[in-house]
C-alpha cells in the first residue's frame, strides 16, 4: 500500500458529480511516485511478458489506418530509455502483474470506492497501464472498454473526449464490431465530430477520468510524456457489452436490432438473456472439463 494520495484538490468531489457518464477533470499526486521514475520503468518493460507490451513510432494521424503502423526496431526498457528522442510510443500493460504496480492501483481504487461502488457496483477486472509517448506523439481516435482516469505523470498531452453514445460518431454497428473482437482499436474520424468534444490540457499532477467508451484521441506535447491509466469494469459495462453482443448476434441473423437505448426494457432483457446463456454454457464446460477422462473413453 503506498501513502500517496490519488486525488488533490476536491477532485473527488468533480469526479462524483460526473460519474459514470461524463468525462471530468481531476488532480492526483502520484506524479513524484518513484515507481514512475525512468529507470524504474525500463526495469518494469524489461521484465514484463512481451505479450504486455506495445509500441510503434509515434508519428501517427487521429484517423490512422493501423495497416500504416510502424514499429521500432528497440528493445522495450531501451525505448523508456531514449523516449525523448527515439520517436516511439509505447504501452505497458497490465503493469499491476507486478506487485508493486498492483499496490498502487488498489490504493487508487479503493479511495475512489465510495463513488463507483455507489453508482456501478463492486469493481470487475481492475488493470493498470503506463504510457510514454515522445515529443509531439499522437494516439489516434479510439474507444476503451473500461471506465478509465489517465493520471498525467511527466510532460504535457491534450485529451480531446467525444461523448459516449452519439450514433453519428460511434453508429450502432462499430459498436458491435467493437465488442465482436478482431477489429482494431482505431476508428474514423471525421472533423465535425470535434464539435462536440471537450479538450483536456494536462499537465504532472493532472488526470481525466474517461467514462466506458467515450471517443478520444490524444496530442502529445513538446516533451516526452509519462501517463498512468487506472481501469476497471463494472456490472454497466459489462451490460453494455452483452448488449452490443447480442445485437450483432441478431443482425447476423438477418434480424435488424432496435438501437441501444432505444427501449430500455427490451435492452435488460438482451442483457439478462445473454448472460443466462453464457453461465449455463459454463457450467456445461466445467461439468465436461470434470468428467472428461470418463468421457474420452
């Protein structure tokens, strides 16, 4: 358990007043947190499995086709070594594998509890991610699955947020080609979306809490960048994600599917359809797994 504090200021009260819907502005102190350090970061890279690791140049468009990514040819703890001026991005993932790192997230976590606990229910399938971008670096137009508060570590970034559940920024069938799997995080983006957005300034000591699946894109400032990102899931996203599911399942089928939100009562039942489905598919599987000695013979 460490002894910094996530939020500064009264965050926690600008954080209550837009969660879970709204994207907000708060202030942390982790940003002199020595697990943040660079040497203590190549270290983590080094050590993480290779599969919790992503990275690629860093010159990137908002709307990039992710068949023009390029990646860099160095290793990973030389990438958070030479950030300032390899031109790289990189994303460290599931970084609360480690111990320390995982100490962090829950002391994080369990300050905010009173709010999401309250609002969306115990915490579903906590992560922790670090991100270092150099100079002038953007991450392009995407959504996340999670509930999200990027905590700006070191140097400067603007966040652009879009709204979550505007059909003509994120149409209903992105959404369950989304949720499908296989698709690439990358979305398109047009410029009179923006018109909509809300840009988040950021600077050390300074963090933006993202709620599921709000459109963002981010412009990395004149310095390199070190950011923290705490997620989690919850029992609303989880419905939201069962939902998309089941409506692409039906759109498959040739059934047109109302639009999410639309009907609240036909939604719940999608919802709670599916998941009867999935629970009783597991118990089968775990009752073949059982007996799957007698059953090979």
């Amino acid at each position: 358990m460490t002894d910094a504090t996530l939020f500064a200021d009264g965050g926690l009260v600008d954080f209550a007043r837009a969660y879970p819907g709204e994207a907000a502005a708060v202030r942390h102190q982790l940003h002199d947190h020595p697990l943040f350090a660079p040497d203590a970061l190549a270290a983590l890279a080094e050590r993480l499995p290779a599969s919790h690791v992503e990275q690629s140049l860093g010159n990137l468009k908002v709307d990039q086709d992710p068949s023009g990514i390029r990646q860099s040819t160095l290793s990973p703890g030389e990438i958070v070594r030479t950030i300032a001026t390899n031109g790289c991005w990189m994303v460290l993932k599931k970084v609360d594998v480690d111990p320390a790192y995982a100490a962090l997230i829950d002391a994080c976590l369990a300050e905010i509890a009173p709010v999401t606990q309250l609002m969306t229910g115990e915490y579903r399938r906590r992560e922790a991610f670090i991100f270092l971008s150099a100079p002038g670096s953007v991450t392009p137009f995407h959504m996340d699955p999670e509930h999200n508060i990027l905590l700006q570590i070191a140097g400067t970034k603007t966040m652009r947020v879009y709204p979550t559940g505007d059909a003509e920024i994120v149409p209903q069938e992105v959404h369950e080609a989304f949720h499908r799997g296989g698709a690439h995080r990358n979305m398109r983006h047009d410029p009179s979306f923006d018109a909509k957005a809300r840009d988040f300034a950021m600077g050390p000591g300074e963090a933006v809490y993202v709620p599921v699946k709000a459109p963002h894109w981010v412009q990395n400032g004149p310095v390199p960048s070190i950011s923290f990102s705490i997620t989690w899931r919850s029992a609303m996203s989880d419905g939201e994600a069962r939902l998309h599911r089941v409506n692409q399942r039906m759109r498959a089928l040739g059934v047109p599917p109302t639009a999410s939100g639309a009907n609240p009562g036909i939604d719940a039942v999608k919802v709670a359809g599916h998941r009867m489905i999935k629970n009783a598919a597991a118990r089968v599987k775990r009752a073949l797994g059982k007996g799957g000695d007698r059953a090979a013979y």
